[in-house]
C-alpha cells in the first residue's frame, strides 16, 4: 500500500523522537519515499546521520545552508503526507499561531498535501488547557492528530501523552490516506443528521442526531475512491473533505427531494440519517402565540426515502439502511431490512454504552439480506464506518 508514496517525516525535539528512527525504516521497508526533516531541537534527540543513512536521503534542518535556500514550498508539494512525530508541545504551539521559525515550520505552512500529527508529552504538559486549544486549532486547520497512548512517561511518571507506537502510525497512514481505491467509478448516495420539521416561522420538531456516524460513512466511502452526495439534514458538524458533494436540507421533504433527484444515477445508497417519521400538518406563517393551557399540534407521516428508494432499486443498485432500537432489536432490524427492501441493515441499540446519538463511538450489527449476521465490537465512529463500508465491499463482492 505504501509502494511509492512520497512522505515527510518531521520530528521535533522530544524524547520520543527516537521512535522515528523506527517509524522511518519500517516506511523505506513497505517502499515509501521517506524525506526527513529535523527541529534544531531534534537533532539533540536523533543523529541526522542516521536518519539520513536509513531514508536514503538527506537530512534537512535549516532553511538556509552557507549557499543554499531550502525549498520548502517545494517539499510541501512532493508529498503525499506530511507526519510529525513526535510533535513537540513548542512545535504544536508554533503550528496553531503560524509560526515560522525554522524549514520544518515552513513546510508545515506550505504543504498542500495532508499533515498528521503524532503529539508526544508528558501528561501535565498534554491535560494543559493550552495544549488542548492549540490541538483543537490544528485540527480546525484540518490537520489529522494520531491519539496519544498511555503509559510510562520521560518523567517516570506513568499516564497520558506517549506517542503513537510506529507501526500504530503506519497503519493509520495505510488506513487513512492509502487504502485501494476499491469503489473507484462508483456513486453514492449518503444521507446522515436529524431532519427539522417546522411548526412555525421560530419552532420546529427535530432529534438528537449529531450526523457524525453519516459524515463518518460519506468519509470512508470517499477515502476507497467512491463519488459521494452527501445529503446532510441540519448538523453542526464541517466536511473538509473537498470532494464529497454536499447537499444541505432542512426537512424530511427537502431530504426526499434531494435523495430522489440522484437515486437514478447512484450505485450504492446508505441511509443513516435520522428522518422525522411525522411532520406537523400545518406549518404556520407567523409565530403561534400561547394562548390556552395545552396544545395540541397534528401531525401526518412523511415520506419513507428508505423504503421509497427500495420499491425504485434495480439489480445493479445496493441500498443500505439504519435501525436505531430500543428493544426486540434483531426483530426489528430484520423487518425494516425486508419491508424496505434493503439489501443490508446496520443495528445500533440504546441499550448498548458507547453507542448512539451523539456519541463518539457506536457498536453496531450488521444483517445483509440472506440474514447473515456481522457483528462488531465498541469503537470509535470512523472505525465503525470502516467496518460498514468494508462490509458493503464484501457484498458487493467489487
Ligand atoms: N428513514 C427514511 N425516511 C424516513 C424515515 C426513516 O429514509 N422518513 C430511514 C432511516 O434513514 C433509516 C431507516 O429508515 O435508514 C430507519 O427506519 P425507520 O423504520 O424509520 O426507523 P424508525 O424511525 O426508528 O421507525 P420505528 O419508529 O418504526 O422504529
């Protein structure tokens, strides 16, 4: 997976840098084309020497040589990704304000490719509310961050803050940036988020929906190549990835409307959004003032696009939905998955920790239509969406 890819990696001044001593031999071993660059403060970690012999290149440090100017724009553009690990608690506080003090800084600054980063620290440093923000700043520049571990520390002390192990970091950069591109030519359809139905021009009827776990799915279908229409109801949540096509809607309606436009033309569709089942009869034009001790609203079904898209669905088409149960869940899973003629049913139960809206993990099951059964542990929403959208792979059989 690894053949050829162009990496940098950087490493800033921190105990663990010795790690990517490591992490830079088993990249030159799967193939990549390793470019290292060094903090000044790194080079009292790691020997560029050594770093230079086992990524068959030179070692870049400065921004100026006696007679030379590091082309950092350049760099920037040559790779495929830029990893710094460890990164420092200075550097990710020079990466959030901007700065520009030395070539690995520049090249951060000038990368068009995607930058990962794996923080190293001990845990009073790491738990720093300024460590937090600056974290959170990087990753609103869309920088990806590699979770730390836990365990013994520089210090001796034994807590949060120990870098990512290399092969963890490999794995995540085969899993995240390099994974075949098995959906390559393929449309499909996502609909995630709650929708909002409005009683007047101030008040609707909505769910707790985040629209993470759809977001998370409309992702990994992208990473495997696929073309994506992201049908997304009302989410506070942002999709930097610049390929995915997003439609924004507000109502089950909208949501129909927009999931039916492109239906004809979709080869896979996954329906994980949250569709008000009832919408108010009427919505009124001006505020509805109080006036009496109840109230009492009336509402009329919405459209089923699940079940909708199912009655349309050709031979070639694969159409996936969403089950979120609080009880009998096998049962009710398996009868959405015939009364909606879907060919296969993702089951989330409240019952289960971890698992549901706005959470950052899930637990799911999976039931295809032969009704076989996936089942599959706790883990974080973009695990689970690697797990469904590898299971549609296997079904489809591409
Ligand atoms: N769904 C849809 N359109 C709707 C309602 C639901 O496409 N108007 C889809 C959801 O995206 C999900 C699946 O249908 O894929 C959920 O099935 P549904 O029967 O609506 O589940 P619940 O709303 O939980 O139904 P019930 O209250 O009967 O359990």
């Amino acid at each position: 997976m690894l053949k050829g890819k162009k990496i940098i990696i950087g490493i800033t001044g921190s105990i663990a840098a010795y790690k990517a001593i490591l992490l830079v031999r088993l990249l030159i071993k799967a193939g990549a084309e390793v470019r290292v660059l060094l903090t000044p403060a790194a080079k009292d970690f790691v020997s560029p020497l050594t770093l230079s012999t086992l990524s068959k290149n030179k070692v870049l440090i400065e921004l100026f040589d006696e007679d030379s100017w590091a082309n950092h724009v350049m760099l920037g553009r040559w790779a495929d990704v830029m990893v710094i690990a460890p990164l420092s608690c200075n550097t990710l506080a020079k990466m959030a304000g901007g700065f520009c003090d030395n070539l690995l800084l520049a090249v951060y600054l000038s990368a068009t490719c995607p930058v990962v980063v794996a923080p190293a620290m001990d845990e009073d440093m790491w738990k720093h509310p300024s460590a937090k923000s600056n974290l959170e700043k990087i990753v609103s520049y869309g920088n990806k961050i590699i979770p730390v571990e836990s365990g013994e520390l520089a210090s001796g002390l034994v807590g949060e803050g120990r870098m990512a192990e290399p092969e963890a970091i490999v794995k995540y950069l085969e899993s995240n940036f390099f994974l075949p591109k098995t959906l390559a030519g393929k449309k499909v359809l996502v609909t995630a988020g709650p929708t909002y139905e409005a009683i007047d021009p101030v008040r609707f009827v909505g769910n707790h929906s985040s629209g993470k776990m759809g977001i998370a799915i409309a992702k990994e279908l992208f990473a495997r190549g696929a073309e994506v229409t992201l049908v997304l109801g009302p989410s506070s949540q942002s999709i930097t990835e610049n390929g995915i096509k997003v439609k924004r809607v507000r109502s089950a309606e909208e949501m129909y409307n927009a999931c039916t436009e492109v239906y004809a033309s979709t080869d896979i569709a996954v329906m994980s959004a949250a569709v008000a089942d009832y919408t108010p009869i009427n919505t009124a034009t001006e505020k509805i003032k109080k006036n009496g001790e109840t109230w009492h609203l009336e509402f009329k079904k919405t459209r089923d696009i699940l079940k909708s898209l199912g009655e349309k669905k050709t031979a070639q088409q694969f159409l996936v939905g969403f089950a979120l149960e609080t009880n009998n869940e096998r049962e009710y899973a398996l009868n959405k998955l015939k009364s909606k003629n879907a060919d296969m049913i993702v089951m989330n139960s409240l019952r289960d920790a971890g698992a549901g809206f706005g959470h950052d993990t899930n637990k799911i099951t999976i039931f295809d239509k032969s009704g076989r059964e996936y089942n599959f542990d706790t883990k974080s929403k973009s695990a689970v969406a690697k797990d469904i959208v590898d299971t549609i792979i296997h079904l489809i059989n591409v």
